[in-house]
C-alpha cells in the first residue's frame, strides 16, 4: 500500500458537481442531496455492471476521534480521474477548510483521508451536520447518501438532468447516443486557471467583439473580458434557477424603482473566487485587472441610499442563500449626467447604454403587454356582475436579465428589468395604412416610459410619465410573477406559501391594486377572499420620516390613466374605513388622516397608507427612524397595527465597500482576523476588538487610511484642481441635494468655521485642525432650491479656496456627478462622514 500526503490546492473544477444545491451553508445542508436539475453528468450514463462492485466496497466515514483540532472524513472509491477536485470542491462550497489530507492507494481503490474544520476553525461535532456533509459527499462520488456510494442506471430517464429535448435519454440506440454526445459537450464547467481564462477572453476579443486578437485596445479587452466573466455567472445562474424551479421554495420577489449597482465587473470577479486568475491572466496578455476595470461605466439605474440598499440588499440575498429575484427598470438614460458650469448644475443624458452593456441579458421572448387608459365595463359570467377593464393603449415590456452572485456560494440570482417598447399590433396597424410618421411617434412614446429616471413632474405630462413608469413596472412584474407561480400550482390559496412580494418604499405600492384586480377580475376570485391572499404576501419598507416627502397620486390622473385601479382603490378605502370605524368610532379627524384618499381641492391618493393597509410588515430602516414613524408620521396606524411595525437597519456589504472599493483595508482586516470568512460573515469583524490595544495594528490602520486619502486627494486635484492637504480632516458629505438632507445648513456651518478663522489669532489658528470640506450629490431637474445650494457651494468655495490667509486650514470641494464608482474613491478616504437630516 502506497501512501502519500500533500498540501490541499483550490484548483477550479473543471466539471460540475451533481448534488450540490446553490446552497453551501448548513442550515441548507438537508437539501444537498438533491441534484442539480441540470448537473451534466456523463458518469450516469456510462455506469456498467463494474458499478455493482463499485457500491459494494465505497464508502464514506467520519472520525473525530483521530485529530484533536478537525474532523476527519475517511472516503473510500474507486480512483478516477477528477474525483479529488470534486471532493475539495464540495468541501469549499460547504464553508469548510481542508487543514491536511493523506491517500492510501488499494490497487484501483484509494482512500483519502481529509482533516476539516468549519468557517470558525472549529471541528464539527454535530450529528445532523455530520450525516448531511456525508449525504452531500457520497452524492458528489456517485452515491445514495447513506454512507455506501452506488451509481445505479435507473429505468427511465434520471430526474437529476434536464433534456431539452422531450425524450431523448429514454429508449436505445440513436436517441442514446445522441444523449450521450449531449452529456459528454455539456458536462463541464468553464476552467478558471490563467491559461483558459486567456483563451476565453481571446475567443470573445475575435467572436464576440469582433476585433483581431492579436490587435485590441483597453475597452475590447474589457469587453471580452466581461463576456467571460459573465459567461461563469450563467453556469451558476442556470443551476441556481433550476435548482429553485424543481424544488418549489417560497420566493421573494424584491420589488424597486432604483437599483444602484455601479460596476460590476470587480464585485463579480470578487463573489466568484477568480481575481486573483484573471489578473494573472491578464498581465501575460499585456493588460492590468484595474485599468480594464476602469473602462466599465456605471449602470444608471438609481440616485441615492435607496437605489444603493436595493443593490446590497440583492448581493446579501444571493450570499445568503435565498431564492430571490429583484425586478425593476431598465433605464434607456438613467438619472442625469451632472455638469457644473459656472457653479450651476446642468443636466445631460446619461448615455450608459451606448455601448452596449455585457452584463445584461435580452429576454426577447420574456415580453408582456402594459395597458392604460380606456373604460370600465360591467359583463355578466354565470349569473354575476363583473367589472372588466377595456384599455385604450398598451405597450410592451421586455425583460433584461442581470445574474447577482452570492460571494462563497454558488447561488446566482436574477435582477430582471423591463423596457417598454411599443406595442406590435398598433406599430403593424400604422405601417399598413402608411402612417410611417405616426409609428415612429408610438414607438418614441412607447419608449420614453423607461428612458429616464424620475422625470420633472412639475407638470401635467410628467406627473403622468411618472405614474406611468411606475404602473408599467408593477404590472410586467406581477404578470411575470403570477406566471411563474401557475407553472407549477393551480390554487391560489397557495400563493402565500410561495411567494412573498416586498415593496421597497411606496413606488410600487399600485402592486397591491394590480395583484387585486389580477385576483378578482382575471382569476374571478371573490373579494375578501383576494384581499386576505394580497395582505399576506405584501410586506413594506418605507425610506421616508416626513409627511411632507410621501408620495400622492392625483385621483383625476390616476383615474385618467388607470380607470379600474381607481374602483380598487376606491373599495379597498371604503373596506378599511368601515372596519375602522368598528375599531375607533367616528373620530373623523382620524379618519381622515388614515383615510387612503385624502380629500381637498386636489384628491389624492396616499400610496403610504396604501401600502400600511395592504401589507402584513411595515419597516423602517433603523430604530430611530421607526421611532419617528410610530411617534409621528404613522402615529395613528402604529396605535391600530402596532404589531405591523418593525425595523431593519439599512446596511452596505462588506464586499463592495470594503473588499471593492478598500483592498487596502480588506487585506488589513484578514491579515488581523487570520481569515477571510468576514467577508461572507460579518459579525467576525468583532474580532478586531482583540487588537484595539496594539500599536502595530493602529500604525497600520492610519497607512491604509493615508493611502485611501492620497487616492482621494489626486481625483480632487484633477477634477476641481484644487490641492488639498492629506493632514487635513476630509469632512464628507455625499447625498442627493435635498432641503431635508441639510447641506444648507452645513455649508452655513463652513461659513462660520471659516469666518471663526479670519478673525483668529495667528498663534490661536496653530492649534487648529486643517479641514477639507467635500459635498457632493445631483439634484432633481425641476428643485430650483437644491440647485441653488450647488451654486450657493461653489460661490463659498471660490471664496475660502482662493484665500491665501486661510490656506490649508479650510477648503471647500464640490465633486460634480456623484456616482457609486465616485463613492468607491470618496468614501474609503473620508475621516467624517455627515448625515444631517431633519
């Protein structure tokens, strides 16, 4: 018997793992032994009568008696090429580390012994997760889960692969062999070792960019390079869904306006394991990771903390293992490109699209029909009144799918965002009349609903767009939702066990009208019965603390636009304020204050108290901000609902404010902790209490800071200019321009700092802290104030910075169009951060 030891090595496998669900924690370790819906694996179709002996003598055993420090796992098979990269990959996926491994070779037999730990460097002890790492380990070898590794051919076509084509494993001959070349083209993983991920990138450089592979600039290379990237998100993408789409979980479904992602290309490479790689790769070809990196633009989908929430929020989702899909819109132009002249703010389109984004799918067959306008009927079906919605226009949405990696995990989730595009039916009826012009009209109209975020809705037709966009998104949304749940269930009494629909503030709150009238009017269910399903599935996170900043739907527009939605409306108001009534009496103050219209010379619809009504979770997003909502802006509905109000601190991840956007730091904090699992699991970072006392972890926490700073001060001296000193406090304030958001009142406050230094004793100003001012944020098109608090910044600044007296004890920056990719230098460099809110 031969015996050897050696070092574990990570290498990337260069074929799938039939068990593994995306799932690689424990707590989701009982659904491992379920097989990947579409894992290719030719093994199973190529098992002989040798598999019999095969089953007889494998087997998988734990011992925790033989180490002190890990738990060794002793799995006994016959050798075949390949099967070692499966093992230490399961092991990976599942959080644990290798610390060591021998193997004793017994003729064809070998018996590999590997010592392992959890993500804490602990052993594990715990029965169930023992058996379930050996149920996913004996899967991964071929086996039943029970110890004993059998690899059986069944009668009928295995229910762990997916044929595209109905039939084509079952029966013999032709259709066999067809099978099989299937099985052997699909039955591996893209590699990610530097020397294929070059011939990956050369391939998209030739095929994909069309360019000459021995000729291409920084942008193709990024280009190819993204198409790579994303051609490893698909592999997981596809298993992912799969795996959700047999297993039938409860899913939520994150419904959001805004979705500030930034780039991508760094925080995917990041969650998928392969920086490190790529950039080998890419230096042997001549090119550095970072450069290319910097040729990706930002994704203008979402202006400010709420768009930026909605993006963590997907990447926490996929890191932890939930079966998640976020639904927005894809913006033709995003917000606006902010540009400063003479101090003022000027809007540009954001031409983020222009060429082309490699990160995003085209779902030409993923398209539904968006109505407006039109007339409400009344029609008799089998003896009953029913009120039928006849529209008067519709456009398309088609669906743009974006894959979200989890980070140490093979989850990958689905962003899908729509885009209007104009209806088939009317764009054919005008070309056939010759009415060329009026089909290019549609189409721009169409179109324009998805072109830009938050229109100026100062007046009329904005007002409108606005609603548009907003019923646009919520009905493809829920069409495509409600499609997917009557794939695989016929009752919707079950519609709350599998799905759980989340509104990110009140934009999508017409989602509780639409779900209605899906319910009562298409599926012809009875009233109280909808509105129980509706108030189960909603839950509500609101960002707002003033009443004044809730949003209101004028009652003539809406029932302009949305004539059916308005009767809704109208009835779920008229149920609530008779159950009200029951509950408080005929307090008609408060009535009218809960009231979902609100009456005066403009009615209005309250889309708040919309979503308060129609959800069974209300949250803010910290503790004090739900002490607010239940002392002042929802009193009245906390004191009927206490129970409906929670709160949910809102949160950045780690991966792309620290490992991103602060690598400096993110070595630092492992180097510390003597980890990486912070990454996946942040309450580790508490470890870093262990060192508050040592000089050495300070002094090098201070060079990480000075170098963010450095990297900061070179982006301001090149925007603005101006040279500002790294002794200095970088005081920030980075934030949508907002009266609330009181950068008034912080620029009042650098007046007054720098007023205090004018008339300061010369030898008084040496005991004072040099301070570097810095705001930044876009404000709306149509709020003249926040615009003229830009120019009331720059004004300050060309003041204070061009005094020679004051020098570097004060400056003030304004860094025009603040985006993620800013904040990414911004942040990281900042020594204050201002949040100042009212």
């Amino acid at each position: 018997m031969q015996t050897l030891s050696f070092p574990l090595f990570t290498h990337s496998l260069s074929f799938r793992i039939h068990p593994l669900s995306p799932f690689p924690s424990l707590t989701y370790l009982s659904s491992l032994s379920e097989p990947y819906a579409t894992a290719r694996r030719s093994i199973q179709l190529q098992a002989s009568a040798s598999d019999s002996a095969f089953a007889s003598s494998s087997t998988i055993a734990v011992d925790n008696s033989d180490a002190d420090d890990s738990t060794a796992f002793v799995i006994r098979a016959r050798s075949r090429i390949g099967l070692l990269q499966v093992i230490t990959r399961v092991f990976k996926v599942l959080g644990l580390t290798v610390d060591r491994a021998t193997v004793e070779f017994e003729g064809d037999f070998f018996v590999k012994k590997f010592f392992v730990t959890d993500s804490h460097g602990n052993k594990i002890e715990d029965s169930d997760s023992l058996e379930r790492i050996k149920r996913a380990l004996a899967e991964a070898v071929g086996g039943d889960g029970d110890g004993t590794v059998s690899v059986t051919r069944p009668a009928v076509a295995n229910p762990g692969v997916v044929v595209r084509r109905p039939g084509l494993v079952d029966g013999v001959g032709e259709r066999r062999a067809k099978a099989e070349r299937m099985f052997t083209l699909m039955d591996g993983f893209l590699k990610n070792d530097p020397l294929s991920l070059q011939k990956d990138i050369l391939n998209h450089v030739e095929y994909t960019v069309a360019r000459s592979r021995f000729s291409f600039d920084d942008f193709e290379a990024y280009q190819a390079l993204s198409h790579s990237v994303r051609d490893r998100l698909i592999e997981r993408w596809h298993d992912t869904h799969s795996y959700f789409k047999r297993t039938k979980p409860k899913r939520l479904y994150f419904l959001s306006l805004e979705f500030l992602m930034g780039r991508s290309l760094s925080n995917s490479v990041i969650n998928l394991g392969i920086q490190d790689q790529y950039a080998e790769a890419l230096s042997q070809l001549g090119f550095e990771f970072e450069v290319l990196a910097e040729q990706e633009g930002d994704a203008a989908l979402g202006n400010g903390g709420l768009a930026r929430l909605s993006a963590c929020q997907m990447d926490s989702l996929a890191t932890l293992d939930y079966p998640a899909w976020g639904y927005g819109l894809r913006y033709e132009y995003g917000l606006f490109r902010q540009v400063i002249v003479d101090g003022f703010q000027h809007e540009q389109p954001d031409y983020w699209l222009n060429f082309g984004n490699p990160w995003e799918i085209e779902r030409i067959h993923v398209t539904y029909e968006v109505k407006f306008y039109g007339t409400v009927e009344e029609i008799d079906v089998n003896g009953e009144k029913h009120r039928v919605w006849v529209p008067g226009e519709s456009v398309e949405a088609v669906a743009y799918d974006n894959p979200i990696p989890g980070y140490g995990t093979r989850n990958t989730l689905n962003l899908r965002l729509w885009a209007a595009k104009p209806s088939n039916k009317f764009d054919l009826e005008a070309y056939n009349t010759g009415d060329y012009i009026n089909s290019v009209v549609n189409r721009q109209r169409a179109e324009t609903i998805s072109n830009v975020l938050y229109p100026d809705d100062r007046n009329h037709q904005g007002k409108e767009l606005r609603l548009k966009q907003q019923y646009f998104f919520v009905s493809a949304s829920l069409q495509d939702i409600i499609r997917r749940f009557k794939e695989a269930h016929n009752n919707f009494d079950e519609l709350p066990d599998k799905v759980a629909l989340h509104l990110n503030d009140t934009h999508p709150s017409l989602s509780i009208a639409e779900i209605m009238r899906i319910l009562v009017d298409e599926e012809h269910l009875g009233w109280n019965k909808a509105w129980d399903i509706a108030c189960e599935v909603f839950s509500f996170t609101t960002h707002t603390v003033v009443a004044e900043g809730l949003e209101k739907i004028p009652v003539d527009l809406l029932g302009s636009l949305l004539p059916r939605h308005l009767e809704i409306l109208y009835q779920i108001n008229f149920n609530f304020m008779e159950e009200l009534k029951k509950k408080i009496g005929l307090d008609y103050n408060r009535l009218s204050r809960m009231s979902i219209v609100e009456e005066g010379a403009v009615k209005n619809i309250r889309m708040a108290n919309l979503a308060i009504v129609g959800s069974h979770i209300v949250n803010g997003v910290s503790k004090l901000h739900l002490d607010t909502l239940k002392m002042t802006t929802f009193k009245d509905f906390y004191e009927l609902w206490p129970e409906k109000f929670q709160f949910k601190t809102n949160g950045v991840t780690q991966r792309r404010w620290i490992v991103v956007s602060n690598p400096s730091l993110c070595a630092l904090i492992s180097k510390w902790l003597g980890t990486e699992a912070w990454i996946r699991n942040a309450d580790l970072l508490t470890g870093l209490r262990d060192h508050v006392d040592n000089t050495n972890f300070h002094q090098e926490w201070k060079m990480v800071k000075r170098i963010n700073k450095m990297r900061l001060a070179e982006y301001i001296e090149a925007m603005s200019g101006v040279k500002v000193s790294l002794d200095a406090m970088f005081d920030v304030q980075v934030k949508r321009i907002h009266e609330y958001k009181r950068q008034f009142l912080n620029i009042l406050g650098i007046i007054h700092r720098y007023d205090c230094l004018k008339n300061m004793d010369k030898n008084d100003r040496r005991n004072v802290v040099p301070r570097v001012c810095i705001i930044g944020g876009k404000a709306a098109p149509g709020y003249e104030i926040a615009k003229k608090i830009i120019k009331l910044c720059h004004s300050v600044a060309e003041k204070i910075n061009n005094d020679a007296d004051i020098g570097d004890l004060l400056k003030l920056v304004f860094i025009p169009d603040y985006n993620v990719s800013v904040a990414e230098l911004v942040i990281p460099g900042a020594d204050l951060s201002q949040h100042l809110r009212t």
